[in-house]
C-alpha cells in the first residue's frame, strides 16, 4: 500500500522496443537511494484494481513511451486530471480514469502527473530501447525523482 | 446504390477488428462480416526452439488470459514427455486457472460490459463507461475491481507475476504452494463470494430490462463445446469435450488429442481469424458457440453447491440450451460462482502443500496435444516435435475461432434490426460492438498462424466495380 507517500507507476510492455522505457526507468528508480519509502511499480500496463493504492497515494507520477512527432528522447511533463476518458477502452485504462476510479471509490484522487518520453521503435520481439531513447533515461529518472521530492518538501 | 458501412475499430474488446456491413440497392443489410486486423504469427515464430520453452512463449500471446496458453501448452509438454503431473502439481494448475476465470470474466462483464448493461445502449458515451459505473453503481465498480484484483493477486501469490508467470511448467509447476500463500488466498475467498453474489442479485433483479436485447443479440440454435469431467460436470483443466445440439443432446464426446476428428479449422480471406466447425456437420451447419454459456449448457452440473443453485435458476428461466448469446454475461457471474467454490474446496485439501508438483522426463513422443478451458472457450495447443524435442509445427485453437461463425451470425442478426438507411446511429453501433463484446473475443489470441495469410487486395471505381485484385 501507498500510504500516503508518493506512488511511481512505468507502465509499456518490456518486449516492445521503446515501450520498455517505463519499466526500465521504474526499475532503476526502484532502487534509486533518493527515493527512500516511494513506492515504485512496473507494470505493463494501468488497471482499475489500482484505483485503490493511487487512492491512498501523495502523488502520482506515471512514465510512459509516447508517440507525438517529437524527437526520440525527448520528455514532457504533463499535468494529469481525472476524467473517464473515451470508451474504447479494452483491457487497459488510462492514468486519468484510474484518477477518476479512485475519486468516485475511494473520495481521492493525488494530484499527477505524467513523465511522457517521446519514442521511435516499437516493434515486436525487441528488448532494446533505441539510442535516442537509452540515452533520454538517466534524465527520465532524474525528473522522477526532482517531481517526487518537490512534493516532499510541499508536504 | 449499395454500400457498406464499415465500424473500425471496435472498441473496448481485445485486440483490433473491423465490421463490415453491406447494404443492398434499398438500403436493407445484404451481409454483414466481423474481421481481424491484426496479425501476430506464434505459430510459426516458435518453431525451431526446445519443446519446454513453449508454456513460457506461448503466455506471450495475451496479457488477459496467459494462464490459459500455459495450460494447455504445459499439457501439451507433458503430452510430448508422456507424463500426467502429481495431483497436487495438477491441483495448482487448477487453482491457478480458476483464478484467471474470475479476473477475466469480471474484466469482461464489470469493466467492458457492465456500461451498457447499466446506462443502456442509447446512453451517451460520456458517461457509459466504467466511471459512469463507480459513480452510479459504486458497489458494483468495487465488486467488479475486488474479483479482478483477487483472480490477479492469486496468480501472483502462486506464480509471483500477474502477468505472464512461469510457475506453470513442462511436468507440473515448478514450486509447491507454502501455507501462508494458502491462508492468503482462503481470507479473500468469503469477499469474493460476497462481491459475486452481490452482481448476480443485481444482474437478476435487472433482467427485465435488457429482454430485448436478449431476444436480438445472437439468438439462434446452434451447437456449444467445452469439457467436462468424468462425472459430467464443468471442467476447465482436464477432462473431456462434449458437443451438444440446440437441443442440448450429445453430438460427440471425445479426447481432446482426437480434436481433429471433430472439429475443423477454416480459412476467411477477409480476416486473420480462423473460424473452425463442427466437422461431422461440415461448415455450414457445424456452427457452434464455446465459453461461458456453452460450459452452462454442455455440463450437467457445475458440481458445487453455490453455483449448481445459480445454473438450477437459469435453467428454469431461460432452458437447458438457450439460444441467446446475451446469457454469456450472466453465464459469467456462474462461472466466477463456480471458481471460487473450486478454488476454496481445492486449497483446503490436505495435499494441497504436497512438495512433489512436477514430474520429469525428456521426449517420448514427437506429438503433444493439450487442451484445456480458456475464460473464452476451449483452448487447444498442437505441437509436433522431432527426437531433440525441437518444434516443428505448432497448431493452436482458440475460443475466439471456435465462436468466430457465430459471432458473424449474430452481427448479421443485430445490423438487420438496427441498422435503417445510411445513417449510422450511436445506438447502433454500440449494439453491433456489443454483440460483439457478448463473445468476449480475444483478437491477440486469435491471430497468432502465419505463413498461410490471405491476402486480397482489391483497386475499386467510385461505384464499386473492380478494376483489378491480388490474391497471395
């Protein structure tokens, strides 16, 4: 459980080329020693059972592998609000309607946000993140951790 | 002129479709076709590599139901090694397929379909839709989120992943189950048998509402096939397959590993599915339906108490062998009902910590046939390997083939009624989706053969003649 401390979700598919970038920054950030009692998941992808623990979290951080015409490794951060967000929805769901889940389920919704990194290879059947992107964690980390302590020093 | 109407994607099942809806000169549905976009190609990626890799490339193919392609594959392994595992590396198989069946069909009906079933099919999409649900039906939403994170946090005590766990191996598993483990599990049991029975008095008390939609969705005779045990009740590891009519009376009753006596496996040049029949009816008569409804239909009992009371009602209502695909939602809360009265008998049995859980041999034949029940439907892996064990040809089929006729047949039925002119209403296409989303079909299993892909490419005039096309 969170517990009120902040909750760090990476999230994509670690056998999808540069889907992996949420997993493999959250694995380095699961043992980075500038998060002390942050709880730190990879998952594949987000769920409404998670609606529970984002409830009882300070903050919430998602990373994920975006395409949006920027160039590969490049990071946004961006603001996320809760919302139900489109129907097309299938086994997955949003950060924001897990947001929302946890609003109408549990009476909270943390404030979050998403460290969005700009990707170019997602093929099936590869392991490895693309140069452009390798090189962009180190910095998706560092980001992590300046938004987590930022809220530590507001709490 | 004709016309087609074409729904692409369909939202919120697995994986990527598209429906095709062809209008004749007076604006009257002609035809009306489900097909799936999207490719995957396991069948032909594995070959080459060691037999006992198979439980753990072959999970690959789904992030929902994994489990289920460890199953059949591990059974298909120990098919090739000649070997049954000890009962206790049996049982865990079990308990750990049980637990997929109650996170999956909650996904399916709690998150995918209860929408619909909640706001109505004319409802605007703004609020239909699984927050729309946690904030009209709060306890609902809970409930369906419980069972999901009870069949995953199940699978994650037994296999140390939610997704894709390799616990499940050639010969059995590969760790016994530890009395903590146990004790987990069972204190999450009596909620979970609150939450299910909690839906199925709300899902009841409902009914009325969606009698015409029950009456149009997919409702025609057909046949339905999963396995049953020795004694005739539901089975979702092992037993045997029976196949029964409309009727409900037994067409066959055979070993999964004489499949292909039975069922055959067809080709649809507009899509990447592969729809299969009931071979002794051939392909136009042998449609059959396979998953939830079908296992309600096919056994004669659920053999557990809870859910033997649940299935007794139904029957009473709607017959032995109903004919509407709709009664796949409340077939679903039975099966949920049922899986956990199974898990719970299976991990208070003494030898459920037994350590001996796996057997071991190398290859003794060069064909392993596994078969087993999928959430969807049954699910069966074919593989032929040479003396070293490597694959040669893998052959898999999947639920989503086995019902692929009848969910064609059910799209036709529904665009008949709904769709009226060349207007294509929110309503409409919500039905047809939802038709669809009665199959709970999983695309991502679906599509996994390459090497025989059709492929048609067509160049067509403005009004619709063809002007030249490409068949490879």
């Amino acid at each position: 459980m969170t517990n009120g401390r902040p909750l760090v979700i990476g999230f994509g598919n670690p056998l999808r080329g540069d889907d992996a970038l949420g997993p493999v920054a959250a694995e380095l950030l699961s043992r980075d020693p500038r998060l002390p009692g942050v709880t730190v998941w990879s998952v594949h992808q987000l769920a409404p059972e998670m609606a529970e623990d984002v409830a009882a979290a300070s903050r919430l951080v998602v990373l994920d592998a975006v395409v949006d015409g920027s160039a590969p490794g490049t990071i946004r951060v961006d603001t996320i609000a809760p919302e139900a967000g489109e129907t097309s929805l299938t086994h997955h769901v949003t950060a924001s309607t897990v947001l929302a889940l946890a609003r109408e389920l549990h009476g909270h919704a943390p404030p979050a946000v998403a460290v969005a990194v700009a990707v170019e290879d997602m093929g099936a059947g590869e392991r490895r993140l693309s140069p452009a992107v390798a090189a962009a964690v180190p910095t998706v980390v560092d980001t992590v951790v300046r938004l987590v302590r930022e809220e530590d020093a507001h709490a | 002129m004709a016309r087609d109407i074409v729904i692409d994607p369909v939202t919120r099942i697995e994986g990527h479709s598209r429906i095709t809806i062809s209008l004749d000169d007076a604006g009257r549905v002609a035809d009306a076709h489900f097909a799936v976009t999207q490719f995957r190609g396991f069948e032909k990626l594995c070959q080459g590599r060691p037999f006992a890799e198979m439980p753990s490339l072959m999970a690959r193919i789904c992030g929902i139901c994994p489990v289920s392609h460890l199953i059949a594959s591990s059974k298909a392994c120990d098919d090739i090694m000649a070997v049954r595992p000890p009962k206790t590396g049996a049982d865990l198989r079990t308990l750990m397929n049980l637990a997929q069946m109650v996170q999956s069909n909650a996904l399916s009906l709690f998150h995918l379909s209860s929408p619909d079933l909640l706001f109505g099919f004319d409802a605007d999409p703004a609020t239909r839709n699984i927050v729309g649900v946690a904030r009209l039906h709060p306890q609902l939403a809970k409930d369906g989120i419980f069972l999901r994170k009870f069949g995953q946090h199940t699978i994650f005590l037994l296999g140390g992943k939610r997704i894709h766990p390799s616990w499940i191996v050639p010969g059995g598993v590969d760790a016994p189950l530890d009395a903590a483990k146990r004790d987990e599990i069972l204190a999450m049991i009596p909620e979970a048998y609150a939450a299910v029975e909690r839906a199925l008095v709300w899902f009841k008390a409902n009914l009325m509402d969606w009698v015409e939609e029950a009456g149009e969705f997919g409702s025609f005779p057909s046949a339905y096939m999963s396995l049953v045990g020795d004694d005739g009740t539901v089975e979702h590891y092992d037993g045997r397959v029976r196949v029964v009519d409309a009727e409900r009376r037994t067409l066959a009753e055979f070993d999964g590993r004489d499949y292909a006596d039975y069922i055959g496996e067809g080709i649809d040049d507009r899509s990447f599915l592969k729809p299969t029949y009931f071979k002794p009816l051939g392909p136009v008569d042998g449609v059959y339906r396979v998953g939830t409804l079908a296992r309600a239909v096919v056994a004669d009992s659920f053999g557990t108490p809870r859910a033997d009371e649940e299935l007794m009602e139904f029957r009473e209502r709607f017959g032995a062998a109903p004919q509407s695909s709709f009664h796949y939602h409340h077939t679903r809360l039975l099966d949920i009902l049922h899986s956990v009265e199974k898990m719970e008998r299976l991990l208070r049995a003494d030898d459920i910590l037994s350590d001996r859980v796996a057997s071991k041999a190398q290859v003794n034949r060069n064909v392993g046939i596994g078969v087993s029940e999928a959430p969807r439907g049954t699910l069966i892996h074919h593989y032929a390997v040479d003396d070293d064990g490597i694959i040669q040809t893998a052959n898999l089929v999947i639920a989503t083939g086995h019902n692929a006729t009848a969910m064609n047949r059910s799209v036709q039925q529904v665009a008949s009624k709904y769709v009226q002119g060349e207007t294509i209403t929110e309503g409409m296409l919500n039905r047809v989706e939802a038709v669809i989303r009665c199959y709970d079909p999983c695309l991502s299993c679906s599509t996994h053969a390459m090497g025989q892909m059709p492929l048609h490419i067509q160049l067509l005039s403005p009004d619709g003649l063809v002007l030249d096309e490409v068949r490879r």
